[in-house]
C-alpha cells in the first residue's frame, strides 16, 4: 500500500522551480525592457515610438506566459469578456 508521503515525495522532483519563485525567464523579462528602452534612446529613436513598442511586445509577454504557465482560467475569462462585447 502506498502511504500519503511516498506519493507527495515522489510527485514533484526537487529540481522543478516552486510556486511563487522567479526563474531566469522572469528575470530576463524584467531586465531586458528598461535594456532596449535605453537601446533605442541612445540610438535616437522617439519615445512616441518606444513606448508602444515597449506595450505591445509587454502584452504579448504577458499573453505567452498565462498561456504557458497554466493560466488557463485567466484566457477562458478574457475570451469570454471579447465575446460579450461584440
């Protein structure tokens, strides 16, 4: 018989990332914005045009990362308010 602790023991490897912690992805998200802010300021881009860059490439951020971390409740919400509002 297989008792609670061999199963919670044997479910997750140690190496797998916890809940709640910030991987080199998150880190590397954070880190490369105000990076390619300064890129583009340095290279005399307006800012008209950064920060809608900046937006839009964030959105798509966000938007792959609900989708590849499991935020599945998140899209089915936002799917059904797009719907709604046609």
């Amino acid at each position: 018989m297989i008792t609670t602790d061999e199963v919670h023991s044997t479910a997750m490897p140690s190496s797998a990332p916890r809940a709640g912690t910030f991987t080199t992805a998150h880190v590397l998200g954070i880190s490369v914005f105000p990076g390619l802010a300064t890129l583009l300021t340095v290279n005399n881009v307006p800012a008209a045009e950064i920060y809608p860059l900046l937006g839009v490439s964030g959105a798509i951020g966000v938007g792959v990362v609900l989708a590849a971390s499991g935020g599945r409740r998140v899209l089915a919400a936002f799917a059904t308010a797009l719907r709604a509002g046609q």
